[in-house]
C-alpha cells in the first residue's frame, strides 16, 4: 500500500509519496487543463514536438495537471486562486482527484492502486464542515486512466489535518513516522505556513495543536498587484497569474525581472519589488496582531513555498526563525509522517 501526503493549495500542489522503498516527492503550480483528444493538431514536417504531458482520464472528460502540462497541451488553465468557499467548488474537488490520481501513478503503478493518503487544510477552513467534504470526495474509488492505462485509486486511510500541524510533524518525526526531535515535546512552537493565498499561524503546545490564526496574504497578491499595473501600461495584456508566476520563478535569483507577452518585454524588477514590500506588510502587520508577544516560544518555525519566497523578509524581522527544509515541499511531507505515525500507534 502506498503512504501520500498531498498538499493541495491555492497556488502550489506538494506530494510525497513512500512505495515500498521508493519516494518520490514533487510540487506543482495548482492548475489543470480539459484536454480535447479528437482535435487534429498540424505540426511542421521534420521537426520534433515538445515532449507530451500526462494525460488523465476521469469522470468521462480528460486532464492534464501542472501549468507546464496546461501550456504544452495548449490547455486553458483552470485554477484555485479562490479563497472564499474553495471546498465546496467543483473545480478544487477535481484539482484535489487530479493530483491523488497522479500521486498514486508516480511510482509506475497503474490498475488497482492501494493508498493511505493524508491531506491538509489552511487553518481557516479546519472546520467539521471541511473534513466531511474531503471525506465524501474520497469515500469511493477514484477510477480513471493515465495515458490510457487503467487506474483505480483505493482510498485505504484517509486522514485530514491543518498545514501548519503538519509543518510541526515534519520537524518532530522521520521520514519513518518515529520521533527525531525530542526537544520539540517540551517547547512551545508557533508555525508560520506561508501559502499562496493565506499565511497560516499555529500554536502547539506539548504536542496539541492550542490556537490558529490565519492571514489572508501571498505570492498570489504579488501577481495580482503586478499584473494590475502592468494592464494600466498595456490593457492588451492578457496574462494570467500562471504566465507571471512560471516566467518569475525561471528569473529566479536575477538581478533584474522581466515579464514578456507577445511582442510585449517590461522591466518589472521595481513593480515586483514594491508589490513584495506591500503584501509584506500585511503579512507582518497580520503576525503581529495575532501574536503581539513571540518571546515565549521556544522555536518559530517558517514553511510554506511563500515563505521560500519572503525568506529574506521573514529573515530581517525574527533572525531567530527556523526555515523548514525544502519549505515548500514541508506540509506534504509532514502529512505522509502524520500517517506513518499513526500506524505506528495502532499497531
């Protein structure tokens, strides 16, 4: 049986995934695509196509997943940026099947596919309402086929947690679901989960999960305040969040940002730079708030592919913060812990 942690979020989708001996873990834009495969595409004679994307049939319709995949396919992209009642959307549903689909296919494996899957929440929509949702989406198989071969995803053990509780586990437990930092049990930590639409605060306490405050900020406001600014200059621009996001993280480390759309080339570095400061101090303002006093914890902890992102930020306020290792990918993989550890409590 397979063990998944799934992190599907407004911008980002994080997985990792334990078969056997085998892990495989990754991170996506999230974003997917409705592919038409009876349309006749022309291409020159002689020259190579583009590499083809995997394909996912499900609910008598086809996908494709991940923004790279979308553009490829010559897709259109369908997303998650909603934050207002993200959990009773179609599309959230679909996008969250998409990526349990592709997540129990990373290995290899096709056909009948057994899974212990673990999924997480933003501390805002960690409600009763929210876990029985997730349960009825995966109450029955997911059945559907990638690249023609036969899939049917058998949802084991499904387990539902906030994010930033899985933050917490992923630097308490081994990838093994065993302790690896005792000292943890006896701090108070504060979890920073910095996502692409909310920035998610956590309290535990001894292990137990006290108090969560979430803050409605993120890369996801970066783009939209770019892409305003850029449509004043240009109102032909027809971008999406998804174009700005994939040509930023290719620029990634430059000294200098550049957005481009058709015969459109613009110096954005100072446009990104102000829209970063301006959500900035939300989030900071936001933190503070909530938490006027962060003396008392023995250890803040920041995730969250945001939080990579605002690293420097986060860095010049509290130089004492611990940064998760691979903070974007820290959520999926404190998930997968959660259900090793819970198996290993059973049993």
């Amino acid at each position: 049986m397979l063990t998944i942690g799934l992190d599907v979020g407004n911008g980002s989708i994080g997985l990792f995934v334990r078969d056997g001996d085998t892990l495989v873990q990754d991170t996506m834009p999230s974003v997917y695509g409705r592919v038409d495969l009876t349309r006749q595409v022309l291409s020159v004679p002689g020259k190579t196509a583009p590499n083809k994307a995997d394909v996912f049939a499900f609910g008598g319709e086809h996908f494709v997943l991940g923004y790279e995949n979308v553009y490829v396919m010559h897709s259109t992209p369908i997303g998650a940026y909603d934050r207002e009642q993200r959990y009773a959307s179609r599309q959230f549903e679909t996008l969250a099947k998409l990526a349990l689909l592709d997540a129990a296919t990373r290995t290899g494996r096709t056909g009948v596919i057994e899974v212990a899957v673990a999924c997480g929440t933003p501390s805002e929509d960690f409600t009763t309402r929210t876990v029985e949702i997730m349960q009825r989406w995966f109450s029955e198989p997911i059945t559907g086929a990638k690249n023609g071969e036969q899939v049917v995803v058998m949802i084991k053990r499904l387990e539902v947690i906030p994010q930033p509780f899985a933050v917490f586990l992923d630097a308490y437990l081994d990838q093994d679901g065993l302790v690896e930092d005792d000292e943890l049990e006896k701090q108070d930590v504060l979890v920073i989960d910095s996502g692409s639409g909310t920035l998610d605060l956590s309290e535990i306490h001894q292990l137990e999960l006290s108090k969560q405050a979430s803050i409605p900020a993120g890369l996801n406001d970066v783009y939209q305040i770019i892409l305003e600014e850029i449509r004043r200059e240009e109102p032909k621009v027809y971008a999406t969040a998804y174009d700005l996001e994939a040509q930023l993280r290719a620029q990634d480390g430059a000294q200098e940002f550049w957005f481009e759309y058709g015969a459109h080339r613009m110096n954005i570095t100072v446009l990104r730079e102000r829209a970063m400061q301006q959500v900035w101090d939300r989030m900071q303002q936001g933190i503070q708030y909530a938490y006027p006093d962060r003396s008392s914890f023995g250890r803040v902890i920041l995730a969250g592919g945001s939080g990579e992102a605002f690293r420097n930020y986060f860095l010049s306020w509290l130089p004492s913060i611990r940064i998760a290792l691979e903070p974007q990918l820290a959520v999926a993989r404190g998930l997968y812990k959660y259900v090793l550890a819970q198996e290993h409590e059973e049993s």
